[in-house]
C-alpha cells in the first residue's frame, strides 16, 4: 500500500509512479550511507597522514578532492541503486558479506583493514535498499517511512561531509591552538573511528543479509527451485572468493581491485544467465557502473589505504 497514492483517485500508472519514487528514495538512503561512510574514513585517513611527516603527499592528495563533486556523485549512485532490482542487489550483498568474512578471517589480528570499508561502498548501497524494501514491505505509510529516512539519511551525510571538509582545513590549526572542540575530540579518539565504522557495518549487513535471503527466496514456488538457484550460487561465490583472495596476495597495486569487480560480476552475469531473468542481466550492468563509480570517486583513498 502506498501512503500518498492510497489518498488520491486510480489514475491509470499512479502505482508505478509511486513505486518509482519510493525506489528513488531507498536509492538515496543507500547513497548517503555510502556518503557518510567515505566521509568518517577521509577523516581518519586525513588524521593518520597529518600525523606522520613521511605522508604528507597523501595528506596533500586526500584535501585537494574537490567537495564540489560530492553531491554529483551521491546523485548518481542514487540513481544506479533506484535502477537495480531488489534481486540483484541481494546478491551483491550476500557476495560482499562471504568476501568480508573470508577476509576477515584470514587476517592474523581478526581486524579489517580500511581499504575492506571502501570496498563495500556499492554493496552498503544495495544493502540499506535491500533492509529498508524488506522492513518496509507491506507497510501502511511506506512512501511516508521512506522519505523521512531519506531527510534523516540527507542530514547525516551532509553534517559528515561538512565534518569532513572542516578537518582538511583547520584540523591542523586547531589541534595545536586546542580551542576547537570539535578537533580536541577528533585528537583524543579519531583513532577509534575505524571500530565505530565496522560496528555499524556489521548491524547493516547482518540486516541486508536476513532481508537479502528473504528476498530472494520469495520469488520461489517450491524448495527444488531454490535449491536448483543457490546451489551454482554457491558455488560460484566460493570459487570468487578463493580467486580474490589469491590474487589479493599475489599483487599489491591498485589493478586487483577494479579486476576482483569485473571477475566478481563478469562471474555474477554468467550465472544470472543459466538461472536468472532478462531483467537480472541488465541489473548486473546497472551494478557494474555502480561498482566502478565508487571506486573511481575513492581512488585517493584507496591509495593511501593501501599504504598504511
């Protein structure tokens, strides 16, 4: 049911309109995730580098980005979240999440590295828009529900972006002269924004994981179908991981990373082919360029990740 077309007479096409703006809206909570998510880690990084007088061209790198451009590309990811079907974008997730942990636990220390918070860019997307499609489903006031989460989402992202742009040009300053609050908290405890990061991660995930499974397996008319879809699946996401993770040892540059992305849904294509619909395929394309768009746009970050 939907809150705002429910009031207004059956024109013919008024639900698909509806349907269309919520899409928009769960594409825009995904993409200011996405936001808020690069801004605390430009952040850390910024301090990390300001810190250590051997990355000073890193720290020089990370405040030359243009903040002009962040709108843009909040924009555009949400347009490429409102375009991918919920089917797809369950399987981004569930993807993501089996590659995070096999990272995770090959790590000696147990703990994530930052470059694993900028690689799960797209895949936070779809999951917020996978979590909020599955607790929204069904609900009296979903267009409603959707556009305050949408302004609550704006805000965050905008108030992280300005707490970004804030460090990159006084944080120096006002970490010596200490009379900035704000810049005396991030002096104290900015080293803990990597612990904040990955606790909310996981309760993202661990959501978009259940809502994922649901997801996908209510376009199932009996349990021989579903097994008939997730047993390649699985299959096919256990070779994908093994493969990054071998090629994540092997190399250290930056070409594994947009590689891993054209196996992983080159991999993904391939099996919506034997299984999936003709609207899967286009939606792996649509995830492809959303993959890629968010990379391009963390480049500088990955960078200095991967220099730590």
């Amino acid at each position: 049911m939907f809150s705002l077309g429910s009031w207004l007479p059956a024109f013919p096409g008024l639900a698909w309109g509806w349907a269309l703006l919520d899409a928009f809206l769960q594409g825009l909570v995904g993409a200011c995730a996405v936001s808020v998510l690069c801004s605390l880690l430009k952040v850390y990084l910024y301090i990390q580098c300001l810190n250590n007088p051997e990355r000073q061209a890193e720290m020089e790198a990370i405040r030359a980005q243009r903040a002009v451009l962040e709108p843009l590309h909040v924009l555009v990811l949400t347009g490429l979240l409102a375009l991918v079907g919920s089917r797809v974008a369950a399987l981004v997730v569930l993807e993501f999440s089996l590659r995070a942990v096999s990272t995770v636990l090959s790590l000696g220390k147990g703990a994530p590295s930052s470059q694993l918070y900028l690689l799960c860019q797209y895949s936070l997307g779809c999951g917020v828009s996978c979590g909020l499609s599955f607790l929204l489903e069904g609900a009296p006031r979903r267009s409603g529900n959707l556009l305050l989460a949408a302004g609550l989402a704006a805000l965050l992202a905008l108030q992280c972006q300005r707490l970004a742009r804030h460090v990159c040009a006084l944080y120096g300053l006002h970490s010596q002269g200490r009379y900035c609050g704000l810049c005396i908290l991030l002096l104290s405890d900015g080293h803990r924004i990597p612990a904040l990061l990955r606790r909310a991660l996981a309760v993202a995930f661990a959501v978009a994981d259940l809502a994922a499974v649901e997801l996908i397996n209510r376009d199932f008319l009996s349990a021989a179908e579903a097994v008939r879809f997730w047993t390649p699946l699985t299959i096919c996401y256990t070779l994908l991981v093994v493969y990054m993770q071998e090629e994540a040892r092997q190399s250290a540059d930056g070409g594994p990373v947009f590689r891993t992305v054209l196996v992983r849904m080159g991999g993904l294509f391939i099996l919506l082919l034997a299984v999936g619909r003709w609207s899967d395929i286009l939606h792996v394309l649509v995830s492809l360029l959303g993959e890629l768009w968010c990379l391009l746009r963390a480049g500088v970050l990955l960078e200095s990740c991967r220099r730590q």
